[in-house]
C-alpha cells in the first residue's frame, strides 16, 4: 500500500504549507460505540419516531405512562381529563398547551374518570381502591372516598347531584355523597366477581350494574336492595363487558365476553331482545342518545374488528367492519354518526344510516383505549397506549 499523503493546503502566495505534528493543540479519545455505523441515516441511533399522517389539532404529552381513561367537562367545551397507567391524572385544555392541573395522590393506575353533571367536581378512579374528587374551579383536592378492598373500574355521578358511584373488582359497588366530606352512602353487595361496569338510570332512581360473573343487578339506590337479578338463560353466560342505559331510563342493554348482547326492560328485568351476531367479545356498547322503550338504535364494538348498528329489530341494520379490534364507541350527540377507537391507533366516524365510514383520524401510534366528545361537539378526545392523548376537529359531524 501507499503511505498516506500529508494534510495540506496553498498559502496566499501559492506555496504548499505542511500541517505536522508540532501544529497539534489537543488529542481527545473517541469510543468506537459514539460513532455512528455506516448505514445509520444522520447518526441519529434513536428510536425510529412514527412517521405516519396525524390529523390531530393538539396533543397532549405530559404523561408518562400507557393512557387509559378520557372525559370531557359537560360545561366548558375546552376541559379534557384524562388518566393513565404513570398513577396520574391530568385536567387540561385544548387549545392551551401552556396549562395542566395534575390529579395527584393515586398509587396506582387511573382507570377511570368522570365529570359531575353540572361541571363542578370530576371524581378520578384508580386500581389503588381509592376514589378522589376534584374542584375544577379551584383546582384543589375535595375528598377522598375509600371502602373499596380492590381496584376501581368505574367511576360515575348521580345525574341530579354530588352522589358518587363506583363499582370495584373485589364484587363490590359504593356510593358516597361528595358534599358532605365523601360520607359513605351505601354499599351495594351481591355479585360474585368484578363489577365491571354501572350507571345511574338517567332519572336517577335505578343503578344498573353489571359484573365478571355474567349477571346484571338492578338495584335501589337508596337502601341498596336488588329489585331485578338478571341470569341464566336467554342471558349471557359469560362475563359482562358492558352496559349502557336508554334516555328514558326503560332499557339497558348489555354486552358481554361471550359475544352476545342483550335488551334489558329495567321495570320488569326480563330480556326483551337478544342481539346475536358478534363472534367475539363486545367491548363497548352505546344507545343512540334520543332512544327510548318504543323506539331505540343501538352501536357495539368488538374483538371481532365489527362495529354493529341494530334497532328494535334483531338483525344487524349495519356491519361497519375495523381493521382491528373496536376498543370503545360513542354515539355524536345530536347526529346520526357514531365514532370507534381501534386497536389499529385510528379513530373512525360512521354514518349509521348508511354504514359507511365518512372520516379516519389518524395519529396515534398504538391502540386507543378511550374516547370522548367535547360539550359543544367541535372535538373528539382520544387517548392512547402511546402515551398521548389527541384531539380532533369533528364538527362537521355535529
């Protein structure tokens, strides 16, 4: 081989000047691991950050954990919730990057989330067992509800006031008056596995409750009595998923692991109709907001990447089919569209009418777990396993 050449360069007068030894300032060490390898591009060597196309008009970062929870304030259009597996909960506003109050003190996940009916106090639910509520104006802790021997699964507000519902995975469902320092209320026994999810009946006179264990109990809030234990045949017979209750407070309608759903008079507890053609688990299930006992639609979501739209008739009106799991669903108030949030990482808005996919919100990276719409319609909130949670305009679908 051929000895390396001197470094050199011409001088303004055209002469060669030699760089040796002697023009030498410092020597520094480089570790052979610093440099980057022939085929990496810039010699960046960091994770390869998603390059897909986002339609979100504000994202929020501040947590730092896998997202699992998301709700909306029902008075201010611009207050979001949300709360994740960081123990954390977050109340921020879209548009307004520069604020946050953290919902601080959870131990573990914050699985769940919900705002009061009038906008005051929003109640954070975590598996620690512990259920705590917020003044959104003042921005402070109110109290601390415990009773509760295991995680919390949901968290709901009586509609007419500060009464606080939560169903927990030790079988048991309290009730707690948020005005009075979270007095405990009641506490509703019965199931024999997690409740998994409830609600109020929007008059506030029924809970329905549903659980692991395949039943749904209908119960008297206000001595905590069962009125209707529904089971066995033509009822689920495996773990119930999911419930959700008509406008009217007349029906309740049930989804469940074993991937049917069922129609539910709350008066009577007996099934009105059953809804047979998931093949896998139903995730999610919603009522069109307007439905009642003697006209109603309804939407499910399930592990079988189906959205299904059905009304008083048992055979599906529409099969609306996912590129993967529909996780959660909600019905746009006031519209006949109806949105998903995939395992995919995409949020898709469907015409139930006609079955067809009108939008697809891109932008997360990974597998949204919860969906919410804001008051006055403009936004829908996703938050996602990527650890972000995103906003999208939807007000072309009010």
């Amino acid at each position: 081989m051929n000895a390396p050449s001197p470094v050199h360069d011409d001088n303004d007068n055209g002469e060669q000047t030699f760089i040796d030894e002697s023009d030498i300032i410092n020597e520094y060490e480089i570790d052979d691991e610093e440099l980057p390898d022939a085929d990496e591009e810039g010699g960046s060597g960091g994770e390869e950050e998603f390059d897909g196309v986002d339609d979100s008009v504000h994202i929020f970062t501040g947590h730092t954990g896998e997202l699992y929870s998301a709700a909306c304030s029902p008075t201010d259009a611009s207050l979001v919730a949300t709360g994740g597996g960081d123990d954390k909960g977050f109340l921020w506003r879209i548009g307004q990057g520069d604020w946050a109050f953290e919902l601080q003190g959870h131990q573990e996940t914050v699985s769940s989330l919900s705002f009061s009916m009038d906008g005051q106090l929003i109640a954070s639910g975590g598996l620690d067992g512990v259920v705590k509520v917020w003044d959104v104006a003042k921005e402070e802790l109110k109290c601390t509800l415990e009773g509760p021997g295991a995680g919390i699964e949901w968290v709901r507000w009586h509609p007419k006031g500060h009464l606080v519902l939560a169903g927990a995975e030790d079988a048991s469902i309290w009730m707690w008056n948020a005005d009075k320092g979270g007095a405990y209320l009641n506490v509703f026994s019965g199931h024999g596995g997690s409740v998994t999810c409830g609600d109020f009946t929007p008059d506030g006179k029924i809970i329905c409750s549903g659980s692991d264990d395949a039943t749904m109990k209908i119960w008297n809030p206000k001595n905590a009595e069962i009125i209707h234990d529904v089971r066995g045949h033509p009822y689920h017979t495996e773990g119930i998923t999911c419930l959700t209750i008509s406008s009217d407070s007349s029906l309740v309608i049930t989804g469940s692991s074993d991937g049917s759903v069922h129609v539910v008079n709350i008066s009577t507890g007996k099934v009105v109709l059953s809804l047979n053609a998931h093949t896998e688990s139903v995730e999610s299930v919603a009522f069109e907001p307007s439905s009642r006992r003697d006209s109603w639609r309804a939407a499910t979501g399930g592990l079988d990447k189906k959205l299904i739209i059905w009304d008083q008739h048992s055979s599906p009106r529409c099969i609306c089919e996912h590129e993967d799991t529909v996780t959660c669903l909600l019905w746009l108030a006031g519209s006949r569209y109806i949105a998903t949030g995939c395992l995919d990482g995409k949020v898709r808005i469907w015409d139930s009418l006609s079955g067809d996919c009108a939008k697809v919100l891109s932008g997360h990276s990974d597998a949204i777990q919860s969906i919410a719409v804001s008051s006055n319609g403009e936004y829908l909130v996703s938050v996602s396993i990527d650890e972000t949670a995103r906003v999208f305009e939807i007000a072309e679908f009010r």
